[in-house]
C-alpha cells in the first residue's frame, strides 16, 4: 500500500483514508468502489464548498476544516480552510483529502473504539467543527485590541488593510459554517448517534453566532476608524482654514503696499509702518471675535 494510504478495520466497517492522491490513485479507488470518477477527483480540487450527495451505494460529503494562521491576511476560501471529502456507507468509509490533518491522524492512531461508520463519522465531523473555534477568539481578541487602540486616539498604529481582511475572513468563516451546518442537518444516523450528531450541530450553532457577531464588531469597527479618521482631517483642514483666514487678509495688504511703485499714497508717512502693524493687529482681533461668535473656534 502507498504512503499516503491508510487503512484501519474496526468491527464492523473499515476505514481508508487517503492523503494528496494521484490521478492513478483516484481512478484505482473509483473503480475498487464502483463509484463514479467525477465525484472522486471533485475530492482534491480546489475551491468546492461543502456539499452532500448520494453516489450509487455511497453517500458524498465534503466539508472544509480551518487551516489558517492566526496572523495571516486571507480574503478566499482556499486561503482560509481546506477540505475532506467523505464517501460511506454502512461498510466503509473513504476520506479524502489534499493536505495532511492532525486530528485525522490523532484519530487514526488512538485506540478508538466505532461500533458503526457513524460515530467515526460524527467523531470527524466534530473536530473539523473544533478548527474553527480558536480562530473564532483570535477575531475577538483582535476585534478588542483594534477598538482599544482607536478610542485610544492611536489611529496611526491601525492599518486600514488589517481591516478589511478581518472583515473578510469573519464573513468567509460564517458562511462556511453556515454551508457546513446545512450539508450536517442532511445527514441521517441511527438513533443511537442522534444525540452525538446534535452535540456537533450545537456547536455549529454557537460559532455561528460567535462569527456573526464577530463580524457585526469588525463592521462597525471599521466604520467607526473610517469616522474617526474623518474627523481628524476634518479638524485639520478646519485648522489650516482659521489660519487662512487670519493671514489672508494680512497677506493682501502686504502684497498691497509691497508693490515698488514710485507714486503711492501714504509712503511719505511717517508713522505708516506703525498704522499699517496696528491695522493688521485690529483686523486679526475682528476676525478671532466674529470666529468666537460663530463657534468656530
């Protein structure tokens, strides 16, 4: 048997679990199987959302677990998760996929005891569920250190981009979920796992909700630094306009009377210099007392 083959019996099923098949590989399954070659290959190709099926004498699962980093700017689904596709029945069970996983391989290695397909199944199920839970307190404690740092009036240490992409992975993350939720409440089991396939869907439940408020809060986050930044400029602009409209005024009559024409009146004066300065002091006055009335400044 290849390396990336694994083969695991139990009492009364067997597990396969194949990691980053080739294309011989897949066709030898197919036909090992009697399952069509589509849906096979389907198992390692990029960018298939989770979706359930019944193939002939199989059932078809594909669902995404999280993969990425917690630092990592990500905007895609391939870019945050990967998946694993499931084929079974009441015999079997073949799981697929391209990249390796650690709690697949924690499973396969423990001494774990299935008496049926479905609670291995279930058993996956769940800790592929479990990936998204860290990440879910990443974006929260993220969430928290960004607003910290805004209504610190620390703007310039936030990136606009670090923004977006926690918006992004935020709605990317809950609508898989919500996909994965949906492909979940499809799958029939036996009474006796009912109760362990709830558990999951409760935990689904709860990241939902944990990702759509993590979402709302990277919203108005975002908003709210859009808001404030607005705000800055506008107080800045505001500022260079009082001082426009100190100066102005002044800069017009020294453009004025620092014209060298030989003929002007008032040259000849012999206090001009003190009148002129005395003159711009009075309009500055006038001006600061028209702003103050106005709530300009």
């Amino acid at each position: 048997m290849a390396e990336n083959i694994s083969e695991k019996s139990f009492e009364s099923f067997d597990w396969l679990d194949i990691k980053g098949p080739s294309e011989a590989q897949l066709e030898d399954i197919a036909k090992k199987f009697d399952l069509e070659f589509f849906p096979v290959k389907d198992s390692v190709e990029h960018g298939h959302l989770p979706k359930v099926e019944k193939i002939k004498n199989f059932n078809f699962i594909i669902l995404r677990a999280y993969t990425a980093n917690e630092y990592d700017n990500n905007s895609s689904v391939e870019e945050l998760s990967n998946k694993v596709a499931f084929f079974y029945n009441e015999k079997q069970l073949i799981t697929i996929h391209r990249t390796p996983f650690p709690f697949l391989e924690n499973i396969f290695k423990s001494d774990l005891k299935c008496t049926s397909v479905y609670e291995l199944l279930i058993r996956i199920f769940k800790e592929i569920v479990l990936t998204y839970s860290a990440p879910s307190q990443w974006q929260t404690d993220q969430i928290d250190e960004v607003e910290k740092t805004i209504f610190l009036k620390q703007q310039n240490k936030i990136s606009l981009e670090d923004l977006y992409f926690q918006k992004a992975e935020t709605r990317i993350t809950k609508k898989l979920l919500i996909l994965t939720q949906n492909v979940i409440n499809k799958v029939h089991v036996p009474e006796e796992n009912s109760s362990a396939l709830e558990d999951v869907k409760d935990n689904l439940v709860k990241l939902i909700l944990a990702y759509e408020e993590a979402m709302e809060d990277a919203i108005n986050l975002m908003n709210t630094f859009l808001s404030v930044t607005a705000q800055k400029n506008n107080d800045v602009v505001k500022l260079l306009t009082v001082f426009s409209a100190f100066f102005l005024p002044l800069t017009f009559l020294v453009g004025v009377y620092g014209m060298n024409f030989k003929f002007m009146p008032e040259l000849e004066w012999k206090y001009g210099y003190l009148y002129a300065i005395l003159f711009m002091f009075v309009m500055c006055v006038f001006i600061y007392i028209w702003f103050k009335k106005k709530n300009i400044i």
